[in-house]
C-alpha cells in the first residue's frame, strides 16, 4: 500500500514556493489537500474577508485539478479523523505563531501523536518565524530597528521550487475521507470592491508593482491619492505569495524604494514576533501603563465612535479613509495612522475599539500587524509613537493629499471644493457644503485633553 499524508493549508494558499510540498513529497507517495474551515476563525471573519477566502480556496483547488477538500469543524477533531480515514501517517503544515493558531496545533499534535501519527511543521508565513531573531543575550527584541537589523543579518531561504506537480494529490472522492462536493461555500455579500483572489493575481499584481512604482514607493507610498503601493498585504495574509519570493525580487533592484519596502516587511515580521512573545496584547495594551489612561464612555462617546465609523467626523481627510475602508475592505496605511489618531487622541476612545471595527471590515486584517498598529498609534505598543504625538487631521490631509484629489474620491459631497480647500471646507465662503457635518470635536482643544489624561498614565510609570 502506498505511504501515505495530509497537507493541511492554512495560510499558504498557493502551490508555488511551498515547502510543506517538498516535505510531504520526501514522505510519502502521495497526499491529501485539506482545508478546513474552522468556526472559531470564520466566525469572527467579516464578509469581506470570507469571500476573498473562498475565492482563494477555488483557485488552489483549480491548481490542484480538483483535489482539495474542503471541510468544516474542529481541526482538533476532523484533521485526525482524516488522517486516520486515509491512512496518513504525517499531517504537514507550515507553523502558525498566533496565538489561536499555535494553540489549536499542539492540540492537534498531541490527537494525531495519540494515534501513532506526526504533525510535520515545515516553513512559516514569514521570512523568518516567530522567535529565531534574538538579541546577543537571548532575550527577544521589543524595539524596531535593532529587530530590523538582526533580521536582515540573519536571512532568509530563497523560494523552494515547487508546483501542484511536486506531490501526487489523492482525489478525495475515492477515499473514506467523505466525498468533496460543494464544499466551499458561495461567496458572502459585501458592499465593498474586493481585489481579485488566488495565486495568480498574487503575482500578477507584485509585477506590475515591480515594473511601475517600486521605484518610487519610498517618495510616494505615504501619499493616498497616488496608486503608489503594492497592495500586497491582503496577498500575503492568506499565503498567495510568500514573503520570501517579494524578498527574492527586492534584492535585484538594489535602490532605496526598495529598502524602503523591504523594511516594511520587516514591520510585519516584528509585529508577529512580538505577539508571539506577548499573545495578551490581541487585547490588551502592551505597555500595561496605559491601563490607568482614562477613556471617554457613555452616549457621547457612542455617538462619536458611530461618526467615526460613518465618516461623518467632519474632518475631510479622517472621513475620506473611513469611508474608502467601507468601499474597498481596505485602507492606504498612512490614512490608518490618522484615523487611529483621531480615534484614540481626538475622541479619546478604546484603541481596541478600532482595532475589532478594522477586523470586522478588512480584507487584509491581519492580527498582528492589525493590534499592534493600533498599539504603535496609540502609543500603548512597543517602539510606539509617543503618545504626545497627535496626528493633526488638517495638516496630514494637506501634506499627504495636496490637491484634495483623495479626499474627493471618498467624499461625494466636497468634490465641488478645489484645491486644498477641500481639507477646511468650514472656511469656504459659503461654509461647509451642503450633506457633509461640521467638525464633531475641536482638535487643537482635544489634543490639549488627551495629552492631559495622559498625565494618568506617566503617573501609574512613577
């Protein structure tokens, strides 16, 4: 009888650069694909980030010429029960470093090492995994730029070369797995324009990415009204590419923009390792200081998060990236930070209410990169912004959307304001057009409030 295993996907949705491949192929003489669809991650998955899921899960299944099975449970029970239906005596995957993940495996682990079985874990979704960069003294890194250093000394592996060809796949249909039909499910109804899922359009959008604006990506990547940046990040938060083969790339074009870039890798490497440190800070401030700021509460400050959340701030800029968050499931970076800003030191609300608002409608909400972005905003996190530092929502929109071209992209009723006006339209002859609000708060008399409250917080340090 032949050997036998299972390749379990989870954040590698792709066939290219796949190491768990080459292990399972080194194994056995033929595999399982398995994906299961797991209540306790897809329940609290927003609709955009379901049907880009299951987009994803029809194309691997394409690429493997119908062979993927896809079910729905408790990978605790069904992974074992599957491998023990096949007959697999390895299950491989690549490490998962967060916490839910990392929880889940050893569970699974210890159930299939019950029954005489091995989880094989091969690879990670980073460059480098959770916990190998140390600091000289073995003690993990909690400041970025010492991180980014020791990440780049350390190194990577080049892309495995890989293809659906490198494991004979098992057709589910003719095993005891249980048959395979319409196992993925139609796509969620969303509002929002969602980029194109799989593989294929993984790569096709990193080359056009190459071949137009790396180049200028350290100029321009913090301008929203500019197509400047690579929108990878939804591509790499369900595996279609692997960090290494944008690594591999990078390292040919040998200019600045592409450090720049290679660098922001790095921010997602080091927002991995630190919640693979610290898992608690999912939830709860990093710097537990913060845990004495007081926080605004009551009908006003739900009635401030509800604009927030609408874009109805009254503050161009602000309202432009809430509302692009709504019509796209995404948001350029630089308008993340300055809605976090406004959030956390103009209306003086939970960064965590933020932060699950963005897991809710993102497409790209990716756990780590997601908390901790809120955290460095806030300044709760680690190597954070200081929290003195309040974004001012006027002079971010005209530094970062000079013409006011974003801000009317995103807000219907300004786009008859020229010019930078756009950003001050209570200022405008006329006054604020007719639709949009007035500003909610007075910024200059909020950051006053919030650096303030801050007081709370250097005083629970002392």
């Amino acid at each position: 009888m032949p050997e036998r295993s299972v390749v379990w996907f989870r954040r590698d949705l792709r066939v290219g650069d796949q190491p768990t491949f080459l292990a399972a192929a080194d194994s056995s003489d033929e595999a399982l694909a398995l994906f299961v669809l797991d209540p306790a991650l897809i329940r609290p998955s927003g609709g955009a980030r379901l049907t880009f899921l299951y987009g994803c899960l029809r194309r691997l299944d394409a690429a493997l010429g119908g062979r993927l099975l896809v079910v729905t449970g408790d990978p605790a029970d069904v992974v074992p029960r599957i491998a023990e239906a096949v007959e697999a005596r390895t299950v491989h995957v690549a490490a998962d470093f967060g916490p839910y993940g990392h929880r889940r495996d050893e569970v699974v682990e210890k159930a299939l090492a019950d029954a005489g079985r091995e989880l094989v874990r091969t690879g990670s979704p980073y460059a480098v995994a959770p916990g190998r960069v140390r600091k000289a003294d073995g003690d993990p890194f909690r400041v970025f730029t010492p991180f980014r250093r020791a990440w780049r000394d350390h190194g990577w592996r080049g892309p495995a070369d890989t293809s659906a060809s490198t494991v004979s796949w098992m057709d589910p249909a003719g095993t005891r797995a249980g048959p395979r039909a319409a196992t993925i499910p139609d796509d969620v109804a969303v509002d929002a324009t969602l980029p194109e899922p799989g593989e294929e359009a993984a790569l096709r959008t990193w080359t056009d990415f190459l071949d137009d604006a790396v180049d200028h990506y350290g100029d321009d990547r913090n301008r929203p009204d500019k197509p400047a940046t690579s929108r990878m990040s939804v591509y790499l938060k369900y595996g279609c590419v692997h960090p290494r083969t944008l690594l591999a790339d990078l390292a040919r074009k040998r200019s600045a923009s592409a450090d720049t870039y290679r660098t922001e890798i790095a921010w997602r490497e080091f927002y991995a390792d630190i919640l693979f440190q610290r898992p608690d800070s999912a939830r709860r401030n990093h710097d537990r200081a913060f845990d004495a700021l007081p926080l605004a509460s009551g009908r006003t400050a739900d009635e401030h998060f509800e604009a927030w959340k609408q874009g109805r701030t009254g503050f161009p800029i602000v309202d432009a990236g809430m509302r692009q968050l709504r019509a796209e499931a995404w948001m350029h970076n630089r308008l993340r930070m300055v809605v976090a800003s406004f959030l956390v030191k103009d209306l003086h609300l939970p960064w965590w209410w933020g932060a699950r608002h963005f897991m809710q409608l993102l497409v790209d909400g990716d756990l780590a990169s997601n908390q901790h972005g809120w955290q460095w905003t806030a300044g709760s996190g680690t190597d954070a912004s200081p929290y003195f530092r309040v974004f001012n929502p006027i002079t971010q929109g005209e530094r970062f959307d000079p013409n006011g071209d974003y801000v009317r992209t995103y807000v219907p009723e300004l786009r008859g304001v020229a010019g930078k006006a756009v950003h001050q339209p209570w200022t405008l002859p006329d006054g604020v057009p007719e639709g949009y609000p007035d500003p909610i708060v007075d910024h200059k008399a909020e950051r006053q409030e919030a650096l303030a409250r801050y007081e709370k917080v250097k005083q629970a340090r002392s």
